[in-house]
C-alpha cells in the first residue's frame, strides 16, 4: 500500500475523464469482441493508453484544464438527465405539461381536476387538466 502511495505522489490520478475513456475503452474491446472486428479491439487501446499518461501525469494544471473542459462539453447531457430523474420521481404526484404559447416546461400537482394555470414565463392563462 506504501508502495502504491510512493508512486501516485506528485501524479494527477483518475478524473471522470478518465472513468469515461475508460468506459469507452471497454466498449470499444466488447464491440470488437462482438463484431469480431480486430481494428476495433486495436482502437481500444488508444483511450486506456491516454488514461494511463494521464493517470502518471505530473502536469496536474493541465490534465485538470481537459476534465474541465469534458465537464463543459458534458453538462447539457448531465442537466437534461437531472431533469428526466426529477421528473420520474414526481410522476405520481405532478403532471408535466407544455405552455401553448411558449412551450415552457410546467408542472401542477395531480389531483385538482380542471385547474386555470398561469405561465410563470409568459404570463398567459389557460384551462388544464390534472
Ligand atoms: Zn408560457
């Protein structure tokens, strides 16, 4: 375990870019596997290749700059998960709906039968069912 210590001192260590190349590394051997495509295997090799340099790599400023910049790219897909999550957990106590003029988001409580809602966006009112 000392030994292991020894050597990551000073080193950059695992990110999510890396988890995510690495998951890619995966993927790429399984569909290789699959397919029977040796190219595809070979090609596997170049994410797990760069997770490692970037695992050992003593340039911490710079490998930190990549993550964020992955994280950059990644945020939309993360918010419209958080999203889609959020409104599975409310699904058996909201009804999500589309404003007809905007075509904002919204939601009301299930239950109320006709209600009259207003759009905290735009403003406008109309008749809905919950
Ligand atoms: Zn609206």
């Amino acid at each position: 375990m000392n030994g292991i210590k020894k050597l990551m001192a000073g080193r950059y260590g695992s990110d999510q870019l890396s988890v995510f190349m690495l998951a890619a590394s995966i993927l790429l051997t399984l569909i290789g596997r699959i397919a029977s495509l040796s190219w595809i295997i070979a090609l596997s090799y170049v994410p797990l290749a760069i997770v490692v340099y970037r695992m050992f790599s003593k340039d911490i400023e710079k490998r930190r700059l990549e993550n964020y910049k992955f994280a950059i790219i990644l945020s939309p897909v993360y918010s419209k998960m958080h999203k889609f999550k959020n409104r599975l957990a409310n699904s058996k106590t909201h009804k999500y709906f589309k404003c007809p003029d905007c075509n904002a988001q919204l939601r009301a409580p299930k239950g109320k039968s006709r209600i009259i809602v207003t759009c905290p966006k735009c403003s406008s009112k109309f008749e809905k069912r919950t």
